[in-house]
C-alpha cells in the first residue's frame, strides 16, 4: 500500500517496503525446499528414536528453564557453558523468572524422558555473566550472557566463529533453531529448525533502522523471512544461528535476540518477519575471557 495518504510514519512505510523486498530475497538462495523439509521432517518425528534425530545431531542446542518452565533457548559453547540472551539470564523475558537449569541436547521437553533416556542432561546453572554492554535501558546492544553449569557436559560444544569470521558480503544460507511456538510468542515444546537467507549487512542495517540509529560499530545479522520458524518466540529467543566455517565445518556466529515481530508498530508486525541475530565475531575477545574463566 503507498504511504501517500495512508497516515503511516515514513519510517513504518520504508520498513514495510523492506520487508516485501526480503520476502522474495528469501527465496534468492532457496533449494526448493528440501534442506529445510529435512530439518523439519527430523525435528517433528519419524526417527527411530522417537523423533530425536535432530536433537541427537545438534546435541549442543540447549533448552533453558526455570522452576516454573521453559524461558529461552542457549547453546552449548564449552563443557561448561552455554549462550543466550542477556533478557533470558537477567528475566527481563519472563517476568523476572531467571535460569535454574539448562536441558542439553532437549528435544521435547515434556517425551524426552520417556522417549530419550539418557541422551539429554539437565544441568543446575551456577553462575551467570551478562555482557557488560549489555542495560536494561538499550537491550537490544549486547545481548547475550553465558550460563555457567555446575557440571562438564559430556555434549560436543558448537565451535564460536573467531573474530576474523566475516560478514558475508552476499545472500547466505544460515541453519537456525529454537523452541518457539509456531502460534504464539511463547515456547513450544519441542525443537525444530530452518534454514534461512542471511541477508547482508546493508540490507539488515535499513531494517534495523525501523528501531532508531544503527550504530556503526554495532554489527548485528538480519534473517529472511521463514515459513515456521516465528523469530519472536520466547523459545526460539537465544537459539544459535550456524553458518559454513572456514574449514567446512559449522561456526556459531549468532543468536537471536529479537524479532521484527516484536516491533510495537502494526504496520510492521507480522508471525514471520525477519529474525535479529547478535553478530557474535564482534564479541570474541569477551566470550574466550569468560569462558577460561568458566572452565
């Protein structure tokens, strides 16, 4: 719809035209399908096991949890720490509902003991370290925290892209995962993934913008739009973001710590619009110092 006339805010009207331009950059990687129909298809059952064949190859994804239930997602970055958002660690998501435990390698948070004995841990979280950047004030500029466990995970941890991981300069496939719900903003059960275009940094940037100035030392990574996975979802909050490392092998190189879904301007709001990802190259020299730490 035209902005002339139809008393929108500029800024709402330049982001919706964003937004239908990414809805078909969404597809400008797209392989018909079928890496994401695979994910999809491990994530909802038909594996031997139960259904946990997603679980199983992506152990390091982790559910986090308070007495009271699920709060967000985390990942696996060393034997004895996990990743997620400041807002899930400090309970700014959850009505102040901090993390008690940490379910590693979760599949379905309710079957998983019945159906997948002994291949998840649920850990006590012992200690918690938000990022120093990160305030109550401006939470969406360093948000992320690490969760340190009481025990050493027997799960492989995700290798963390190193410093010098570089933006990619054109459309890329990203594989992100989460526990959100498909419906709500809250938390489904049970873990499932996409794959998603990384859009490139001057494209994120004109959608970040719909939030007030882009700082120019802050890099953050915008996703595509996704069929089923709601990036606002508190569950899906804190997942990882995966992409190719330098050696084949796959990097963590962010979370995700916000949705445009989340924005306050109707006009803007939509189930499926673009994912925010904190771009976790920038704060390399952070997390290695805490995670010696936590060792």
């Amino acid at each position: 719809m035209p902005c002339s006339g139809s008393g929108r805010p500029l800024a709402a009207c330049l982001l919706v035209a964003l937004l239908f331009s990414f809805a078909t950059l969404s597809c400008a990687v797209d392989d018909g399908g079928a890496t994401s129909d695979m994910l999809e298809a491990a994530a909802l059952g038909g594996g031997n096991d139960g259904g946990g064949v997603l679980a199983d190859r992506y152990s390091f994804v982790s559910l986090v949890t308070s007495t009271d239930g699920p709060l967000c997602a985390g990942t696996l970055v060393a034997p004895r720490a996990v990743l997620t958002t400041a807002a899930c660690a400090s309970g700014l998501l959850s009505a102040g509902l901090k993390p008690q435990l940490v379910t590693v390698g979760a599949f379905n948070f309710y079957l998983d003991a019945f159906r997948r004995p002994g291949k998840y841990e649920v850990q006590k979280v012992q200690q918690v370290r938000l990022h120093p950047g990160w305030t109550l004030q401006d939470a969406r500029t360093n948000n992320l925290a690490l969760l340190q466990l009481a025990q050493p995970s027997t799960k492989a941890p995700v290798p963390l892209a190193a410093a010098t991981f570089a933006y990619p300069t054109a459309l890329s496939n990203a594989t992100v995962f989460g526990y959100g719900s498909r419906g709500s903003d809250g938390v489904w059960p049970q873990l499932h993934a996409d794959q998603l275009t990384l859009l490139p940094d001057a494209q994120c940037r004109g959608l970040r913008a719909a939030y007030g100035p882009v700082p120019a030392t802050q890099s953050q990574a915008c996703t595509a739009l996704s069929r089923v996975f709601r990036a606002c979802s508190k569950g899906n909050l804190g997942g990882p973001l995966l992409l190719p490392g330098p050696t084949g092998g796959a990097v963590l190189a962010g979370l995700l710590t916000d949705g445009f879904a989340c924005s306050d301007d109707p006009y803007v709001t939509s189930p499926n619009s673009p994912g925010l990802y904190e771009w976790l190259p920038q704060h390399a020299a952070w997390l290695q110092q805490q995670l010696a730490a936590l060792a």
